[in-house]
C-alpha cells in the first residue's frame, strides 16, 4: 500500500499465498492522504477504530496510535504487519470493541464496519472521550456508505458531511458537539425465543451490537437447531463460530453431561455467546474462547462439532473461512467424531467435506438451507 509516508507490505491474517485479497483498500488510502494532505495534527491521543487489517494503524505507527477492533484476526494481522516494518511492541495500543476506551480522544478515525448497530454502539462508547478540538474523520467504499451512516454520526456526535468519492471510497467529515443530547446505548439487545426451536424454546438471548441478525433468529440457525444430532453422555461439543451461542447453548440444555467450548473471532460474538448461557442458567461446563477457529483445540479431543460457516470476509465473498474451520475442525475431531454443517444450498460445502472426510451426508434440506453431516474415520 502506497502512503504519504511511504509503501507497506501488509498481509491478511492467517498468511495464505492462495489469497488474493488484498489487507487494504482505496479507502484507506484516501483517509491517509487526506490526513497528510490537510495537515490533520496527529500529536494527541489517536484512535482509529474498525482497522479492518492494521493498514492505518501500521502506517500511523509513529503517532503511537489506539487500535479499537471487534475481529481477533484483525488484531493478529496487525500485530504481523506492525513487526513486519519494524514498530516496537508497545508503539500501537492494540484494544477490543469490549475494552474501556482512552478517556481522551484528539484524532478520531472510524473505518465505516458493515453493520450500523456495532457503528452505532462503538459511536456511543466513544463520545464522552470526544471534544470539541477533536478531529474525525470516517472512511469507507461508498457502497458502505449511506444515509443512514451519516445521521448516526450526526445524531451521536455533531454535524456530518461527506467527500468526493475518489476511486470508489468516500470519507465521512463530523464536527464533534458535546452538547449533543445522545440516545441511550440499546446494545447489548435482549430477546427471548420462539416456542419450536427445541431445547432452547423460550430461552433468553443476548446479543452485543455487530453479532450477526441481533434482534431477531435468523432462518438459518432456526432450521440447525431443528435438526441438531440428539443423543446423551459426556462429550466434548464445539460451536465453531458461535456468534450469540444459541446452538451451543442448545446442545447444553439438552445434555447437562456436554462440555461446550464456544468459539468465534469476533470478542462481541463470544461476549453475546457467555451472556446468553449465563442468562438460561444452563448446567454443566461451558467454555468461551476468541480466536481462529479450531486452532489451540487438541487434536482428536472433540466428539462434535456444530457449524454454520460464514461465506463473506467484510464485502469480499470467499470461501477461505469455511475451508479453514472444516479444516481444523477434522483435526480436532476424534476418529468418529463428527462435524455439523448448515448453509445455503448453493454454497455446496458436501463438496469440500467429501474431499477432506470422504463423506458427507444430508441430514436435512430445504429450498434454501442444508444441514450436512461428516464424520472422521
């Protein structure tokens, strides 16, 4: 990436010379000539939130700036890219969107995220730390953009215009009123769910902002639980990109004897995941882990794992995710241990679990959603 200050060699994390998607993009660059080419003070207390890879933060490395992200693969890229060119450890504060903020903030720079609930509750935690000398600035493709986008800024913060777009990027130009009357923060979101949905039919959900269809069981999930393996007995039962952790919870709730271990790269998700098991007062053992997947799970300790894969990496659809979790999941799995798949018909994981377990069976279908069944022999 070519910057004011110079070019980067920045990677995604995990490192895939497969992957052909870049860790920046044009707006990225935009917010940071924008910065250099206006003069933009960076000497005070820098904070640049939804840094999808580390670009700005690696680039604005010797302002000793504030990181605030929701993703652990992000903040793991940044870290690689930080040591890549050299910044001392230390150099960037590296937070999650479950940490207190700074207490002052003089640059405020926000990477546009695709969900306006994790914009508008990170908007929420951040304004009692912004002044009225406090610079921010927002950036984004402009189909991240929209109105919507734009009256949040306004409505927590102060007046909000936008840019030019420039090579499909757009930045977002707020001038910071603390005298703004700003709404309650409504996030974390409490709901409780419908009758049907098996074990956990009238159970409570709690969901952080970010954490995918919050206010409501997306159709997805409410198709697996319908169809989750039955069956009691000690076992070691993962739910591999929990996001709010009803289908873990599901499992638990049904087996008391199960021990659950919870995982997601998102710290909002495992946050909504850990709330959510608390609130049912679920028995038995539970554990809650952000991270990459399987990685750090002990080869053959698993007897199930439950899956529902995400197919998107922020706007880029790419099916790396699902590779890698079925992947680590098949090492994790005890000899007859088994992995749960749901998704869209037309993604056709059987395929991809055919070629790593040499089978796969439909467990259930319909016009829209499958649920598939591996089992490592």
């Amino acid at each position: 990436m070519t910057t004011p200050w110079g070019a980067l060699a920045l990677t995604r994390f995990p490192e895939d010379p497969r992957d052909r998607l870049r860790a920046w993009d044009a707006s990225d660059e935009y917010l940071l000539a924008h910065l250099a080419e206006q003069g933009v003070p960076l000497s005070g207390t820098v904070v640049v939130v939804g840094d999808r890879w580390g670009a700005l933060v690696t680039a604005l490395a010797a302002h000793r700036p504030t990181q605030i992200t929701d993703s652990w693969l992000a903040q793991e890229a940044t870290r690689a890219n930080l040591a890549r060119h050299g910044v001392e450890p230390g150099a960037v504060r590296l937070l999650t969107t479950q940490d207190p903020p700074p207490a002052r903030i003089d640059v405020l720079l926000v990477r546009v995220p695709k969900s306006l609930a994790l914009l508008e509750d990170q908007l929420l935690r951040l304004a009692p730390s912004v002044h009225e000398g406090t610079v921010v600035v927002g950036t984004g493709m402009v189909r991240e953009i929209h109105t919507s986008t734009l009256e949040l800024f306004g409505r927590i913060l102060g007046p909000t215009r936008t840019s030019l777009a420039k090579r499909k990027a757009r930045l977002i130009f707020c001038t910071p009123e603390p005298s703004v009357e700003r709404p309650a923060n409504p996030w974390p979101y409490t709901y409780t769910l419908p009758d049907g949905v098996g074990a956990v039919s009238g159970s409570t959900v709690v969901n952080h902002a970010g954490v995918f269809c919050a206010d409501r069981l997306d159709i997805g999930t409410r198709f697996f639980l319908a169809h989750l393996p039955g069956g009691r007995g000690p076992r070691r039962v993962v739910d591999l990109g929990c996001g709010n952790g009803v289908v873990g919870t599901a499992v638990a709730l049904a087996n008391p004897e199960a021990e659950v271990l919870f995982v997601d790269e998102s710290f909002q998700a495992v946050a909504s995941a850990e709330a959510t098991f608390k609130a049912n007062g679920v028995p038995g053992h539970a554990e809650f882990r952000v991270g990459d997947g399987m990685a750090g799970v002990p080869a053959g300790s698993v007897d199930l794992v439950l899956n529902n894969p995400p197919f998107h990496s922020h706007q880029a659809t790419t099916d790396a995710t699902a590779w890698r979790m079925f992947t680590g999941a098949r090492r994790a799995l005890r000899p007859g241990g088994e992995l749960w798949v749901v998704g869209n018909r037309h993604l056709g994981y059987h395929v991809k679990l055919r070629r790593l377990f040499g089978n796969s069976e439909v467990v259930a279908s319909d016009p829209k959603f499958v649920v598939l069944r591996a089992v490592r022999r």
